[in-house]
C-alpha cells in the first residue's frame, strides 16, 4: 500500500514541480519588465502598472485562480484554455504567473531603489553608458539584496501550487485527497507533506548557497 | 588661454536660486580651492562641471571648446554628455566604492569599458592594469589592491577612489569634501596625497573645510556664499587679508575652531 501512494504522490508532485518550475521560468523575468513599468517616469505607464500590482496583491491567489479560469468563458462565452487537464493546467499557470510576476517586481523594485544614487553618479562621471552602469554596477548589487527576499517568495510558492486543486490540476494534494474516497484512508494526504518539506528543504539550502557566494562583498 | 573657463552658472532648485552668475577661471597645472558656508552652493556647482546637474544659465569652456552653453537649446545626445564630462574627474565625499569589486578592479573598470567600447581591449588590457597598479601605489595602497572596500579604512576607499578618478585622466580633478566623512586620523592620509598631486601639478578643484590645506596647496581660492563668488583670489588675499565682511566672518569660525 505505502509504494502504491508513494507512486501516486510522486505522480501529483511532478505536476506540483511543473507547475512550481514553469512559474518562475515565466514570472522571473516578467516580474523585472513590471518593476521597470512601476519605476517608469511617465504616469500613463506607471500608473495602470501600480493598478494591476494593486489587483494582484490585494487579491486571493484562489480568487484569481477562478476568476482566470472561468473568466473568460463567462465574459467571452468561449473557452480559451483548450479542454482537459491541459487547458487547466495552462490556466493555472497563467494565474501563478501573474501573481508571482507581480510579488516580485515589488521586490526587484525594492532591491533598486535601494541601492545609492552615489553608485550611478559614481560610474557616470567615470563615463559610462546607462546600460554599463546597470550592468556592471547595480546589478550584483541588487540581487545580493534581493536573495532573501526572494527566497521567501519562491519558497512560498512551493505550497501555493495546492491551490490549483480548485480548478482540478491534479497536484500532488489532490493525489493524497483521493485516497480518502478510493480506499478510506486520510495519511496519504499527511504523507503528501514530507514532500513538501524535502522540496523546501533542497531549496532553502540552495538559497543559503547563493547568499554565501554573495557574501564576499557588502 | 585658461584651461577651464566657467562663464555666467546658473542653477535653480524649483524657486530657490542656488547658484548665480557664478564665474571663475583656472589654468593647467593650477589646484584651486573652494571655500564656503553649508549650503553656498559648492557641491552643486562641482555637479554642474561634471554633467550631474544641468545648469539653467552660463557657459562651461575646456580647452577652448565650449562644452556647455545654457543658450544652445539643440538637445545634446548622452553620448555627448559622456565624452564631455570626461574632460572632468570627481571625487565624492562618501567615496561611492563599488563594493562588489576590489580596489584594483575598481580602478581598472572605466577604463576597460572605455577600451572595450573602442574596440581596442585586447591590446590595452595589460596596460590598464598596469596604471592602476601604478595609481594604487602612487596612493599608497600597494598592498591593497586585491581588497574588497568593506575590508579598507575611510582613508584607504578615499584612495581607491582618487586613484579611479585618475584611471580615466581628466583635465581637471574636482574633489568634494574629500576628507569630511573621515575621521581626524583618516583626513591626514587623504590629504597627503592630494598635496602629492598638487606637488605634480594635477589640475584641480578642491572644495575643502580644511583651511589650512586650502591655504597650503591652492594656487587660488573662491569664497562662496549664498550661491555666488562673494571673493577670489590668492590665499593671502582670500584666506589672510579678506576684504569682505562675509567673508572674514566665516574664516573666523575656523581660526576659533583652531582649524
Ligand atoms: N537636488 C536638490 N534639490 C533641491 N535643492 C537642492 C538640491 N541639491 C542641493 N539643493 C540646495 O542647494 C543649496 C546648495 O547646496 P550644495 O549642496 O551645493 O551646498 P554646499 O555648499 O555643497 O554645502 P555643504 O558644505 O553642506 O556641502 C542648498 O540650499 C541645498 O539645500
Ligand atoms: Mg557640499
């Protein structure tokens, strides 16, 4: 019984990982593009970009979740995520982008505008280009102050990937929770947690790696 | 003809006027010294030189070419503004070390960009590190030069940092209170090899609370007040034999002060 659930656990966690995996591929990068349009000087820019983060964060993930994907077959009365696990799967993601894209722009945003002005006047009176400057000097700066952050971002996201139960991805939850109809049994579901816990585990010591390589200067 | 010829500066914040008519002129060779009250307006006007800020009035001259004229409205392109401010270097109070490099990797990174830009790295790249071990020795830091700035002394960034400034030869060195966030024991070091340069006839503008530096090592001196040149001249004219009432207020501070 116990490699039976194992097996089908691991089958639920290899879409949590997917799903986990494929977010940051996408919200990563986004999120720098949104803190830039958040830090832009013209307000027809920044402004419809605060509005969104304002959305985002100020919502339930589990609303957006619904709201993405029921959303458009209700406004636009077609379905535009295609049919099948897929087209759930896809919406989900689409919601996690967005959401984390968001969460971290606030973030990047911070690490920015943390850093002095000196450090930019400094490289422009040596004669660099802005694209130099950001390259070469802010840059490291940033995510150096960014990691810890980050981290607790990415780490959260691991267990948020359990909300996509509500639009039936088959997430490693929903395997546990299975079992309680199928055979009568709740410790699957509390066995889904140790994988959560190796997960976290793997990634806090893959952070505290990065902070440690970072920490030859302050 | 003057190396640098600063004409008519202006420079508003909003509605306060912070600089006006500010007017001087300096040769090669020449270290000048600007003296001054807080707020007078001396760090604005080194921001002015260096195309930090953007004055509102007047002319900046290097050379002969005039490289900032208020009354010229075609927009001048960054590219431009980058190879103009380079005629100048500037020294910031808080040193502005960038801390991810080393000391050496702090003054070779202008001038390796600068090569790279020009497409020439290859053949420069041993002679970029060459000069800016030879600045770092020339500033004393020759045991310093794999140092990250968090493990330097305020004395020893301030160093780097002039030696950085040196790496791209301006014509014209601009110091802002160089030593004001050292301690007392730090601001000999720093001003040391200022005098050192001065001695090797760097050009340079100096905007210092050190008096008697000021009076040691500059050639002229410009008192400023309230966003104008209220005297200049000499140091015995300036600093001994003041001719202002402002300005003999404000040296008696520092002679109170044993400065
Ligand atoms: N970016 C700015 N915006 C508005 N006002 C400014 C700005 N920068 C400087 N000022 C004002 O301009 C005046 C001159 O400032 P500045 O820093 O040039 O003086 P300073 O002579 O260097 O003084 P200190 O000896 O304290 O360094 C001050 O009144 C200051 O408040
Ligand atoms: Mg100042």
């Amino acid at each position: 019984m116990f490699y039976t659930v194992t097996l089908s656990l691991l089958e639920g966690f290899l879409t949590t990982v997917k799903l986990f995996a494929l977010t940051l591929v996408f919200a990563l990068p986004l999120g720098l593009i949104i803190s830039f349009g958040s830090m832009n000087r013209l307000p027809v820019v920044r402004l419809p970009i605060r509005f969104l983060i304002w959305i985002v964060r100020g919502t339930p993930l589990l609303l957006q979740l619904l709201i993405i994907y029921y959303g458009p077959g209700i406004i636009l009365k077609m379905n535009v995520w295609g049919s099948g696990d897929e087209g759930r799967f896809l919406a989900a993601l689409v919601a996690f982008v967005v959401n984390y894209a968001c969460y971290f722009s606030e973030i990047y945003r911070g690490g920015i505008q943390s850093i002095p002005v000196g450090q930019y006047e400094a490289g422009q009176v040596l004669g660099m280009t802005r694209t130099q400057i950001f390259r070469r000097i802010i840059l490291l700066q940033v995510i150096k102050r960014i990691v810890p952050p980050m981290s607790n971002e990415i780490i959260t996201l691991v267990k948020d990937t359990s909300l996509a139960r509500v639009i039936a991805v088959y997430e490693i939850i929903w395997s546990g929770q299975a079992f309680i109809k199928s055979a009568g049994i709740i410790w699957p579901l509390f066995y889904t947690g140790v994988f959560y816990l190796v997960f976290s585990g793997l990634l806090t010591v893959l952070f505290h790696t990065i902070e440690k390589k970072l920490g030859f200067f302050r | 003809m003057a190396l640098l010829e600063v004409q008519g500066i202006k420079k508003n914040f909003g509605h306060i006027e912070v600089l006006s008519d500010i007017s001087f002129s300096m040769d090669a060779g020449q270290a000048v010294s600007i003296i001054g009250s807080s707020g007078s307006g001396k760090t604005t006007l080194l921001r002015c030189l260096n195309f930090l800020e953007k004055p509102d009035g007047g002319t900046i001259t290097v050379h002969g070419e005039k490289l900032f004229d208020a009354s010229d409205s075609t927009r001048v392109s960054e590219a431009d503004i980058r190879r103009k401010r380079l005629h100048f270097g500037l020294v910031f109070q808080s040193f502005n070390l960038f801390p991810q490099y080393t000391a050496l990797e702090n003054v070779m990174l202008a001038p390796q960009l600068a090569a790279k830009e020009r497409g020439t790295y290859r053949q420069e790249e041993a002679q970029i590190r060459t000069q800016a071990k030879e600045l770092l020795g020339q500033m004393g830091l020759s045991d310093r030069t794999e140092n990250y700035p968090h493990q330097l002394s305020g004395g020893q960034c301030q160093r780097v940092a002039i030696a950085r400034a040196l790496a791209m030869k301006p014509d014209i060195l601009c110091f802002d209170e160089p030593t004001s966030a050292l301690d007392p024991e730090l601001t000999g070091e720093v001003l040391r090899v200022i005098r050192g340069l001065a001695d090797q006839h760097t050009t340079m503008i100096i905007v210092t609370h050190e008096m008697a530096f000021a009076r040691e090592v500059a050639d002229y001196v410009i008192f400023m007040d309230g966003g104008h040149i209220l005297e200049q001249g000499t140091p015995r004219e300036v600093i001994d034999n003041p001719t202002k009432e402002r300005t003999k207020q404000f040296l008696a501070g520092y002679s109170r002060d044993g400065a």
